[in-house]
C-alpha cells in the first residue's frame, strides 16, 4: 500500500509548496500555488471541515489543488483520486507538471478537471505530530510468547499517545472531507480512482454517498470484508509468490543471485548483527521490510539483484534506503490503525505469526498488512471500521483492477471483492508488481482511462 507512492513521488511531496487560498462557505476560492512552476497552470486552495463529523465540533485544514481540463468545450467534470498510502498526500501530484502529466495522461487531462486532496493529517492538511518513533526495532514483530505480546503492546501505545491531532483520521471521515470538497467545488457528482489504499477510501466514499459517484475504478483492491487474521495469511502468501516470482525472473535474466539461498544467508548475516547500512546493523526485519518493498514493481527488480549482491557482502545499505521514511510511517500507522480491529488479532499473535511464517517462509512471513497489524496491537483508539460485505447500492458499475502477482493486495482479495459487486467487472493483467496504473501495465491503464472517460466496462484482460 504505502510503498507505492514512496517509490515514485517522494521528491513530490515537498511541505510548503501551497499557497493559502481559503475556502469560502460553499466554493473553494483558488489562488496560485506557491512554488508551482512558471506556467503550470495548477490551483491551490484550503478548505476546513470538521475534525468530528458525527457532532461537527472541531476543525481540520484541508489542502486541495486543481489542474483544469484543457479542453473544456469536451470536459466529462471532476476526477478525484487516492494514490495510495495511507500517508500520501494526492494534492502534491498535481504539482510538478512533469509527474502530473505521467500520472494522468494527456487524455485525462484534456477531459477532467483533475483534484487532489491531501488527507487529514498528511502533506500541507493539519497533519499529525508523534514525539516517539512508530517502529522500535528492538522489539520483536513477530512475538512468540505472552511477554512478547506485550512488549509489542507497550511499543505501539507509547507511540500512539506521543501523537498529537491523531484521532479522527479513519478513512470514514477522509471519505466525509472529500465530499465537502465536491460540494465546495458546486459539482453534482465525481469520478474517483483509487489506488492500493485509496481502494480502502473508494469503498468507505461509495457506501456513504453512492449518488455522487459518476464512475469509480478501484485498483489494487484491499478486501475490507476480511479479519485482520485472514489478510496478513492471505498477503504472506502473496509475499511469497512475489519473491519466487522474482527469482524466476532474476534465473531468467542472469542477475547475477540465487535468489532463495541469498535471502537466507542475508537474514542470517543480520541476525548475527553482521549486516550494515554505513556504521548500522540491519535488522532481519528490515531486510525482508526492504526485499518486499522492491517487489512493488518490476522495474525495481535490477535494483534488488544489485542490493542483494551487496548484501551478501554484508552491505545492507541497498535494501533499507528505499522507502525508509520516519515521518511516513508515523502517518501510516495513526491511519491505518484507526481502520483494523486488530483487538482479536492482538489475543491471537503468537499462533498467527506462526502461521504466516509457514505461508511465507523467504521472507519470515513478512508483509505489509503483517506489518500494519503488528504496528495496530493494541491501539488505543478503537477502530472505526468493521469487516462487512459491500452492502446492496445504486452505484454505477466499478471497474476493478487485479495483477497476478501483487505482493501488497493479492488478486484473491480483488475476485472475492468482484463477487460482491455483480454489477462490476475485474480486469486481471498479468503482469507483476502492486497496482496497474501507470507503472505495471499499460494495457490496463488505457482501459482503465477509457472507463474513466465513458464509463463503458472493458471486455478484456491484458
């Protein structure tokens, strides 16, 4: 989830690049944005809404930028999106015009009126402040026994009560703000794409306000009908298919490793304490941390050869620097925790562990939703979200998006989520790596844009 839009855009997502446009009570009053190029035609704006929506008490400064059709005699109307995450910004896409237009397409651009939001405690919106770090890499994420439940316990609560403006960030109430910005922005309805977690927002949009929905494409597909149990299973497994899949590749290519036996020694060597990135141990942890964020697409599968040779020579520097972001994680984690109920999870860490070690021995049974709910044992805010099937709505038909061998949102969670939406359509392509749009599959994202522009459902696979 979060991976993928830290490999791509973090030189992206600078603090400070806004201007301070405010909303005025029903429109969203743009100026230029601050730091924007000479000529980029993108528009900045700050909205507040209300940081409780259930009393309205309390507020929260949302940043929000625009790109304008550029055929308006042809505009469809608004697209707005979530390109992963939790903890990216998607107002800062919009502002580098060499990614915006790489992003999005020419197409795209042409027809909508492009707006990105930057989440509630993330980017330029009020964001979230911890004293302590969200990971301790001295306690154990994946305990063995009740005191290493609660020494997890402890870690995760001490981080969550070192952070300030940290309630009410659930994905309800980020589906909440960004229909105030349509409503700010006087349009009837909006198109949304969602990528990875921005799945998670599509889905919590579409169950609360299903009319304002003119075409909604969910790729990479996290199932919010699981138990927390069942997705780090599911996803230790689809670890591992993406590590074979990546030695198959790497044997193919003459990369220069074996994969599977490189990984073990490497583990090892960090479990010695022999493995360094400059003067620091590497834990195991983080090499299979660093392995799976580099499965995030095929394109980075050189980078993880060359990493891998260097680790072997107990150079870890390679596999801990991609995606290595403490303040990121920090706003992963106060998210993310706020939408698992990992209250039975946390009773059950000791067998689970054992049980997705077995699902996904290469990398000790690593993922990111193992990562997600180890970091949530414990949480002291209660979850906002329980697991439940798409309820029946009067949505138009979604168009989903699955490759075969997605390390972070497996393509099981994608059939299951097919099966509850009968009116939709799954476009599986084949290709490896987490999510299609614009980085794993062309094929898929020309689809993916001619859904976006008719609203007609492809008829193929790629």
């Amino acid at each position: 989830m979060r991976r993928f839009g830290a490999v791509l855009v973090a030189v992206v997502l600078v603090s400070g690049l806004f201007g301070a446009g405010v909303a005025e009570a029903g429109a969203v009053s743009w100026s230029p944005c601050e730091g924007a190029p000479a000529g980029h035609p993108v528009e900045c704006a700050t909205l507040t809404v209300p940081a409780d929506w259930s009393t309205g008490t309390g507020s929260v400064a949302l940043r929000v930028s625009r790109l304008r059709a550029t055929s308006p005699e042809r505009r469809v109307g608004v697209l707005m999106f979530n390109p992963g995450g939790p903890g990216t910004g998607a107002a800062g896409y919009l502002m580098a015009p060499q990614y915006a237009r790489a992003y999005f397409g020419p197409e795209v651009l042409a027809r909508f009126d492009v707006v990105g939001v930057d989440p509630r405690g993330v980017g330029g919106s009020t964001p979230v402040s911890c004293a302590v770090p969200a990971d301790d890499p001295s306690v154990d994420r994946f305990p063995s026994s009740a005191a290493g439940v609660r020494a997890l316990v402890r870690s995760n609560v001490a981080f969550a009560r070192s952070c300030d403006h940290a309630e009410q960030l659930d994905t309800a109430s980020v589906a909440r703000d960004l229909d105030a910005v349509r409503a700010a922005l006087g349009e009837r309805q909006l198109s949304f794409l969602g990528v990875s977690y921005g799945t998670m927002l599509g889905r919590a949009y579409a169950e609360l306000f299903p009319h304002r929905l003119r075409a909604l494409a969910l790729d990479a597909i996290v199932d919010r009908s699981l138990p927390v149990s069942r997705l780090v299973a599911d996803d230790a497994a689809a670890v591992q298919d993406g590590v074979e899949h990546f030695a198959s590749w790497c044997a193919s290519s003459s990369c220069g490793v074996d994969v599977l036996p490189a990984l073990h020694s490497v583990l090892a060597s960090a479990d010695r304490g022999e493995l360094l990135a400059g003067d620091r141990p590497v834990t195991a942890y983080q090499v299979s941390a660093g392995v799976n964020a580099h499965l995030q697409s095929p394109l980075l599968y050189p980078a993880l050869a060359t990493a891998l040779r260097a680790a072997l020579a107990l150079d870890g520097s390679g596999l801990v620097g991609l995606g290595a972001d403490p303040l990121g994680s920090a706003m992963y984690r106060t998210i993310v925790c706020q939408d698992f109920d990992t209250r039975a999870f946390t009773a059950q860490l000791p067998g689970l562990a054992r049980r997705v070690q077995r699902a996904g021995p290469a990398l000790r049974g690593y993922s990111e939703f193992w990562d997600i709910a180890s970091g949530c044992a414990g949480w002291p805010v209660a979850a906002a979200w329980r697991p439940h099937r798409w309820p029946h709505l009067d949505l138009p038909p979604a168009l989903l998006l699955s490759g075969a061998h997605d390390v972070a949102t497996p393509r099981r969670w994608a059939e299951r989520t097919r099966r509850q939406l009968p009116e939709s359509t799954l476009l599986r392509w084949s290709e490896a790596g987490h999510s299609a749009w614009h980085l794993n599959s062309e094929c898929a994202t020309q689809a993916t844009i001619a859904y976006l522009l008719t609203r007609e459902l492809p008829t193929t696979t790629c």
